[in-house]
C-alpha cells in the first residue's frame, strides 16, 4: 500500500486552478488529512502543448508545493486523453464505431487502443514523466492512464482489424481452427485466408457469438499490452508500486479483471452507486466483495468515489448526511485500505462541472467539507485495521466471460441478464448476514464450506472440473439456472442442459421454457418464480420444489444432489427475492456456514476483518432504526468500551476490535 494506515486520497486536478488556488488547496488537504493525491491523470496537452515540445513547470511546481507539505503522489502517466494537436495531425488514431464511422475528439479517451501512432507518442511522454520524477521522494505510486477501456475498449478500424487477427492467429494457429471455434459453417462464414477476418462490425441479424466473444477477449487483451508496455517504461526509471484504477462496476465490462489483477502491483477501484439500479448499496458491497477477489484477498485501493452526487447518471442523486462516511467505510470493511475521491476542489469549467468534490463550489462551509473533516478523522481511528483481510468461508464465482458471452444478441430471454442473476443470488447471501468472497471461476475453492454458482453460463472445462471436483472431495454448491450451458468457445455442450453441471447435479434438463417478462409460476412450497422455467427430470437429485402452475407444472424448479462427499443445489428459476433467500440459507445451514450478520434486508451489513492476532467488526447500519450487535471489545469510531452489546445508531458504523481471539 502507497501509505501507512487506511489513507484518504483524491484526485487533483490543478492545470484548471490559478496558482493562488494552489496554495489554498494544499492548505485544506492538510487540514483534511489528505495522504494522497492523484495528479497528471489528464495532463496530456499541459505538459506537451506541441509536438515533442515539453513544459513541466507547472507539474514540478505541483509536486514540490504537494512533497512540502508531506502530502505522497500518486503521480498519472498522464496519457489517457490525447491532446488536440495528435487528433489533428493523426486523425487515424481516433476510434471507430461498430458502423465504420469515427468519434471525434472534444470528450475524453479518443483514441484506438491499436493504434500504433499513439502508443508511440503516448509511451513518448511516459518516458519524460518517469525519467523526472521516477525517483522524487514524494511519489509513492504510478497511475497509469485512467481508467482503460472506459470508453474507448472496443475499437472497429483496419489497424484494430490487423491486431485482433494477429491475436486470432495465436489463439487458433490456423484458418481451420479458428472456423472450428466460431462454427462458421451456420450461414456460410466459413473463412479461406486470415485478410478476410474482420471485428464484429455492425450487421443487418444477429452476428456471429463466437466472433463478438473473442473480440471481447481480444479488446481486454490489447488494453493490458497497452498497460505492460506504459509499466515496462516506468519500471526503467522507477521501483515504486505501479497500477491502474479498474471499473468493478454494473455498468461497465469491458475488460476481463482476473486477467489483468496480477499485473498490478496494487488492486485500485473506482466505484460509484450507480442509481439506475434497484439496490445501489448492494451493488457497492457487492462490487467490492468482488475487487477484494481480485486482490486475492489481501487489502486494495478504492481510488475513486464521489463525495456526493457525479454528474454521468439521467439523475445525479446527493447523498444523504452521513451516506458518503458510511460507503466509505463498507469499503474498508470489505478490505480497502484506503478511501480516495474523484475529486479534490469541484470544476467551475467542462464536462464534469456539476460533480460533486472534496471541496464544493460553495466552498468549505458546506456539509460536505465537514463530513470529510469527519471521515478524516474515522479513518486515522481505524489505522490499525491497515493489513488485515476478511473472514468467510462462502464464495460466489465471477467471470466476465460468462457476462460477455450470457448477455449475447440472440438467447432465450433477453430479459435474463447475467449481472441480475449474480446481484440476485449475492443479496440472498447478504440478507442472511454471510460475507462472502466473490472469486473467478477457476479459484482454489478448497478452503470454502459453500460456493454460489449465478448464471456462469460459460464455463470451461477445466473450471467446470474444478468445481466438480470441490464437491466431490466433501463441498458444497448452489448453482442456477443458465450456468454451464456453452464452452470456452460458446459452444453449446450437448447431451441436456446444463451440460457442465449435468452429473454434479444430478438432473438432465431437455428444454428451456422462459416465461414472458410478467409472468408468475408459484412452487408448491408456496414461492414464486419467474422468467425461466425448464423441463427438467432429476437423475440422481432429490426435488426440493415443484411448479404446480405455469408450463411445466409437476416439474422440479428447485433440485439437491448428494455428490461424493459434499451436495449440489440447482435453482431453476429466477426465485422472488425472499424465496431465493429461503433456499440460500438452508445451503448455508447445511454446508455449515455461520452467519455474522441478522437477518433483514441487508441493511445492516457485520463485517469481520483481522489476521492472526487481531479481529475487528465492522457492523454498518445503512437502515433507519437503530441496532444492537452481540460483541465485545473496544469500538474503534467512538473509542467506547463494549461489554457483550454494541449499539449502532441509525446510518452508522461501528467498529469494534474484539477481546482476545
Ligand atoms: C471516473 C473518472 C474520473 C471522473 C469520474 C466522475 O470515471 O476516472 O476522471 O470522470 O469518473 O465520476
């Protein structure tokens, strides 16, 4: 971690500022605590205002002004917005459109990740920004670029065209394979010579899966080489700790994550609730659960989050008093060890005027500016919780393939969709009280009592031999409806769905059935399902529940197979909420599991982080009651003694370093 304890960071954005503002600025960040700031991340067309001519007095002046005050740098590369005079004079560089057409400059991120003209120019400028200041005492950390492939991830011009059948040529080696992988004998694709491949351009039907899979795959590939070679230029000049901030995000799934977190010497996350969701605090505990899994457990960075409101979403909701300290603090108690903002001062001028910063435009006698002197002095009172990780023993397995190929232009139900599925059977484990790890499907599931399997649609066999094999040797599963229907190449594994899991199941499904988006089946323990439903017999399953109306009434929709030594569940159809929780909760009762956390609708979320010597509890009360918690031991927010029952006040959280483990 780039600095001791759980730091408190932002990102600051200068070249916008006159001088005078500086001054004042580090000014308040001393008075807030600030550890770290993040600058550079868009400096582009500040430090090269014209072709190879470069300009760092602004920069140098930034840093010094930043290292005088003990204030550590989390210095950007600052390539990741070319300026205008590189749009203008190489054209080419900017991206391409799925329909041909190009995206001009005058947003952010313009520009092909293959293009061979800015990597050369943009490596350029690492170069000069390494070489000065690779060794300067106050940088701790290396950004590079912002956020990869937010934007601009999928690219459809020629030289795109050339990398992505480079690429191809390596995945398949030769023309046969690779129409052997992307079944081009449906609708006579079937290609000669590689010069015919191209992206999956728009078309007039459905294009081919295979074709869109890859291009998905190949995209997070060409934005990871883009990342190693900015590392590789760093590295020649500098051993501090490099990494990027990723989007473990609803919105966003451009880049496979577990293929790029070890690449980075430090996991960081910019997350934001996003309200266009039906859960959006959910969602954040979710979402960090899952960067957690991506650090391998061990402590990561939340390098952005919005004081309150952003700025990108059809309604910019402000965050209710108290909101934004106890989102912090769900972080830190699913492993971040430090909390950063997007952004220090709020922007007067562009396309993010309106978001909301550290310091508003209303200056700092604002609410906002007192809730981060508060949550300054939360964090400095939680340092001790620096380095530790959290304890459970239930997983649920992530992949972005499965989102990429589950979420495909022709399937059963477009109303399926694969982040639901994985939202739906994450809040069921959350409304029990049970934390859970959220890890790649091809994880050392050894150590967990129980794995949820949510719609892992595409399953290799290697992965689906892993989890067979878990069980087998005594754990246990829940998996639902839509997993282990296609292969590593989306190839639909025959013989009865759901192929992969068939046997670990104990059940042979011979059709799909979804419903129509409004419909209802009810079960004959009285739940009620929706959107799928499938004619399925069991082999070697007990059936749990049976429809009694719908399509398939008599059918079993919710199945438990004894398998080896352990026992896999199969739900399958989309269980309302409380149904889903019901059967949950007997896996978990069975599997051995032990819940942290009351029952409710996971608004009170009890977290444990510790290590062999310590163990603290977070317990964090987004409701509007208040609760009371069964621990002992000295609460770390108030700095109270707690002898056997903590009380946390509506909208807060507590923290409690328990007595002697
Ligand atoms: C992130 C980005 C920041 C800022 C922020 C606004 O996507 O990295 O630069 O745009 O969102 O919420």
């Amino acid at each position: 971690m780039p600095v001791a304890g759980i730091g408190l960071g932002c990102d600051y954005n200068p070249e916008q500022w006159s001088p005078d503002v500086w001054r004042e600025d580090v000014r308040l960040m001393r008075q807030a605590g600030v550890d770290l700031v993040a600058i550079n991340i868009f400096g582009w067309s500040y430090l090269e205002p014209r072709p190879n001519e470069y300009d760092f007095d602004g920069l140098d002046r930034i840093v010094e002004l930043l290292h005088e005050h003990n204030i550590k740098i989390n210095l950007g590369t600052g390539t990741s917005s070319p300026p205008p005079w590189l749009t203008t004079m190489h054209p080419e560089i900017l991206p391409t459109a799925p329909d041909g057409t190009k995206r001009y400059p005058g947003g952010r991120q313009a520009w092909c990740p293959s293009s061979p003209v800015f990597r050369r120019r943009a490596l350029a400028l690492v170069e000069r920004v390494a070489r000065r200041y690779g060794k300067h005492p106050a940088v701790v950390l290396w950004h590079v670029s912002n956020e990869l492939g937010c934007h601009n991830a999928h690219c459809y011009d020629e030289e795109t065209a050339e990398a992505f059948r480079r690429w191809l040529r390596k995945r398949y080696g030769s023309i046969d394979g690779l129409n052997d992988g992307w079944g081009t004998s449906f609708w006579s694709q079937r290609y000669g010579d590689w010069s015919e491949v191209q992206p999956p351009r728009q078309a007039l039907s459905a294009r081919n899966p295979g074709q869109i899979l890859d291009f998905h795959r190949f995209s997070s590939d060409e934005l990871l080489d883009y990342y190693r070679d900015e590392v590789e230029v760093l590295r020649r000049h500098s051993t501090v700790p490099i990494t990027t901030n990723f989007m473990v995000t609803a919105h966003i799934r451009n880049l496979d994550y577990w293929t790029w977190a070890p690449e980075v010497d430090v996991v960081a996350n910019d997350h934001y609730l996003d309200h266009r969701l039906d859960e959006p605090t959910a969602e954040l505990a979710f979402a960090a659960d899952l960067t957690r899994g991506l650090a391998g457990g061990r402590p990561w960075m939340l390098m952005e989050q919005s004081v309150s409101a952003v700025s990108w979403q059809p309604h910019n909701l402000a965050k209710a008093p108290g909101e934004m300290i106890r989102n912090s603090l769900t972080h830190v108690a699913r492993g971040a060890d430090s909390v950063c903002f997007f952004q220090w001062r709020a922007s007067a001028q562009g396309a993010e005027k309106f978001h909301s910063a550290l310091v508003p435009h209303a200056g700092t006698d604002t609410e906002a500016w007192r809730a981060v002197l508060r949550l300054s002095e939360t964090l400095d009172r939680l340092d001790e919780v620096a380095g530790t990780t959290v304890d459970t023993d239930v997983a649920l397995l992530f992949s972005w393939q499965s989102w990429w190929s589950c979420d495909g232009e022709s399937r059963p139900s477009h109303a399926v969709r694969y982040l639901d599925q994985v939202h739906l059977a994450y809040n069921a484990l959350r409304e029990i009280g049970v934390t859970t790890d959220v890890v790649a499907p091809a994880a050392d599931l050894s150590r967990y009592r129980l794995v949820i399997v949510p719609c892992l649609h595409l399953v290799s066999d290697q992965e689906a031999a892993a989890i067979d094999a878990y069980v087998a040797a005594g754990g246990h599963v829940l998996v639902t409806f839509y997993s282990g229907i296609v292969d590593q190449d989306d190839r639909v594994r025959l013989g009865g769905y759901p192929g992969a899991f068939r046997d670990l199941l104990g059940v042979r499904v011979e059709e799909f059935a979804p419903l129509p988006p409004d419909a209802e089946v009810t079960l004959d323990n009285g739940a009620k399902g929706r959107l799928w439903t499938e004619r399925l017999c069991t082999t070697t399953a007990e059936p749990v529940a049976r429809y009694v109306d719908g399509p398939l009434p008599g059918v079993p929709a919710v199945t438990r197979n004894a398998y080896g030594a352990g026992a896999a569940w199969y739900v399958a159809t989309e269980l309302r909420a409380g149904a889903l929780r019901d059967v949950v909760r007997e896996a978990s009762r069975m599997a051995g599991v032990r819940p942290l956390g009351p029952e409710g609708d996971g608004s009170v979320e009890v977290v444990r982080r510790g290590d062999a010597s310590r163990s603290y509890v977070f317990v964090v009360n987004h409701g509007n009651r208040d609760v009371e918690y069964a621990v002992t031991g000295l609460e770390l927010v108030t700095g109270a003694a707690v002898d056997g029952l903590l009380r946390v006040p509506s909208g807060e959280v507590r923290v409690v370093r328990e007595e002697s483990i």
